[in-house]
C-alpha cells in the first residue's frame, strides 16, 4: 500500500510516496481503508524540523493523524464497530501514518450522514482538540470565549463547539474572513495590535475563557481573560513563561506533559452533525500523491479550514 513519510528534515519536497505491507489492527483498534485523510500543521511544522528541539523525529517518520474510510479489520476486544463501517478517526498519538491507504485507528465513531469524506477525514483532530480545551476552561451557556486563530482547522471547530454549548463567541481572523466567521457563529474581529481594545469594546462585560489556536499574543490574551488559568493555548511553545497551560497529547514533548486526548468528543460530534449544527470547513483536497503541495498550502499560514488528502 501506499505511505507518505520522509526521511529528513526539510522543505514539502523531503515527502515521498513509499510502498509498505499492510497494518493489522492491535488490541483495542480498527483498521480502515482511507478514502481521506488529513495534513495537520503540527506535523507540517515537525517535517520543516521547527519542532526538532520539542519533540525530535525518529526517521523515517510516516505522516498523517487522521483520516477517515471503511472499516476492514477489527482488533482483540473492539464491540460495537463492524468491517464495513464507515467512521472518521485518528492513530493512536505515537503511531501516526494515517495519509495511507490503510491504517489503524485507535479512536473513531461513525460517519455522520451529510458529512464527505473530506469533512469526515479533518475532523477528529480538531473535535479531539477542541473538547480538550473548552472542557478544561469549562466553557458553557452564558459564558464569553474568545478563539484567538478562528478560521484555521482547529479554531473553525472550536468556534462551533463553544457556540453549541451556548456560549457567546468572539473570533480573530483577517478581515476577508469575518463573513466566515460569523457563518460559524462567532463575532469576528482581527487580529494584531489593539487586539485588547477591541474585545472590549464587543465584550464590555468581560471574557471568561481564551483558546489560543494562533500563538504569540499570551500577554495580551491573558490580559483580556484576566487571569492565566483561563486561557489554554494549543499553538504557544511559551505558555510556561506567561503561566498559561500548554495543551498537547504528545508523549515526550519537552513542553509539559502531556492531557489525556477528549476522544468522547467525537460522538457528540456526531450528533452535532446530524443536527446540522457542526460542519468541518475544507481550505482544500488534494490527491494523495500531491501531498507536498498540501504541506505548502498548510505553511502559508492562512488556510480557512482543514487540508485533506483523496485517497
Ligand atoms: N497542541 C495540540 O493539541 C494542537 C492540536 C491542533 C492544532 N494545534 C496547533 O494549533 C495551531 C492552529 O492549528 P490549525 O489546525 O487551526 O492551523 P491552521 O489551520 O493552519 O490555521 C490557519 C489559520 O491561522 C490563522 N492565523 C494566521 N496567523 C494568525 C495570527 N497571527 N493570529 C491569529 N490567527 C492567525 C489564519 O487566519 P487568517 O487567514 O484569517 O489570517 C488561518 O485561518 C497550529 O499551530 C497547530 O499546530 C495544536
């Protein structure tokens, strides 16, 4: 089957296209044929060798976190899922491999009916993350979050899945993408300097909770929340420094230990989907075999939504 890895640090162009065996599901997983999968920035930024000092790479390193398609193996112990299924889901953390024509899962629910293959692909990372955060900052009806980084993969769910909760959102995003913004439910506003003022002229009465899917603004981000402790950031290497929690279900990444990864999250998706109340933004799908040019688009920095590769 086909795999992409690389074998060294360095620009989109270290991918390759590489034939392996076939994976069987271990305890506990399923494997699927991939119809989609996703290019998540994070591990973009691992192939660059930005995060070298973070979370060093083993070579050769096969790419991909999640994915979605049709089940055709189940692992010792798995009820409830059967070959034939079709679900979205994720690797386990430390597996990876997903831009693939087969892999293993070691989280997954069903597809919702309405969602592509393509949303279905770039949306457990996302939901996974997005649960994680608001659960910690424990955002609910009446409360005030800010998503700082609103229109990329991960902050176009979030933004949902704290509007679902029955919070009031506020969103950073560039001025072009404010309409998207406010299709999401959130009240867009840019970012950059004057970011404080601003929230406070949308939220006289304050912000209860920051998720910081951008990174580099925590001083201004913990100023607008008031306090340290509510505001996560999921995409700022220095939270440390500024008292704020680094969130990351990394084992061995030298920025805190790890949090146990909100895989619950992915059923309520599920029946946040079907309700026509959560959809996964798509910035762009590309043949597995173009898989570079995915990685280039997700560096530009600016993709609304999440990148998919067709299988
Ligand atoms: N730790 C974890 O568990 C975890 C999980 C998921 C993601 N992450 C990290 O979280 C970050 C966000 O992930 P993602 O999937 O949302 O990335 P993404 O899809 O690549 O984000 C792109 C978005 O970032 C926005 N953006 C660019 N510069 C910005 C700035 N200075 N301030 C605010 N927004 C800015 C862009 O908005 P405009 O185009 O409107 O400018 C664009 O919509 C990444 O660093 C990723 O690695 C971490």
């Amino acid at each position: 089957m086909r795999t992409v890895q690389y074998a060294e640090y360095g620009p989109p162009g270290v991918l390759r296209i590489v034939e392996e065996p076939e994976p069987h599901a271990g305890p506990g997983e399923i494997r699927i044929a991939v119809r989609a999968s996703s290019v998540s920035p994070g591990e973009v930024r691992s192939r660059s060798g930005a995060m070298r000092e973070v979370l060093p790479a083993v070579f050769p390193v096969r790419t991909g976190y999640d994915a979605a398609g049709v089940v055709d193996e189940l692992g010792e112990g798995v009820t409830g899922t059967r070959v034939g299924d079709e679900v979205f889901g994720a690797t386990a953390m430390t597996a990876r491999g997903s831009n693939a024509d087969h892999v293993n899962l070691a989280m997954w629910a069903r597809r919702p009916a309405g969602w592509t293959w393509e949303e279905a692909a770039g949306a457990t990372g996302a939901v996974e993350t997005s649960f994680r955060v608001l659960d910690r900052l424990a955002v609910g009806a009446g409360h005030t979050v800010l998503v700082h980084g609103a229109a990329g993969g991960t902050g176009s769910v979030a933004v949902q899945l704290a509007a679902a909760r029955g919070a009031t959102v506020l969103g950073t995003a560039s001025e072009h993408n404010h309409g998207f913004l406010r299709s999401l439910g959130a009240e867009p506003t840019t970012y950059g300097p004057g970011l404080a003022e601003r929230i406070r002229a949308l939220a006289p009465s304050g912000v209860d909770a920051v998720f910081d899917c951008a990174g580099g603004v925590l001083p201004d981000l913990v100023a607008i929340a008031g306090d340290p402790a509510r505001v996560v950031t999921v995409a700022d290497i220095t939270a440390a420094a500024h008292g704020v929690h680094m969130s990351h279900t990394a084992p061995g990444a030298s920025v805190g230990p790890p949090d146990p990864p909100a895989a619950h999250g992915l059923a309520i998706a599920v029946e946040l989907a079907e309700q026509g109340r959560l959809r996964i933004p798509v910035a762009g799908a590309f043949p597995l075999a173009e898989v570079a040019a995915a990685h280039a688009l997700s560096e530009g920095g600016h993709a609304r939504g999440k990148i998919v590769l067709l299988h």
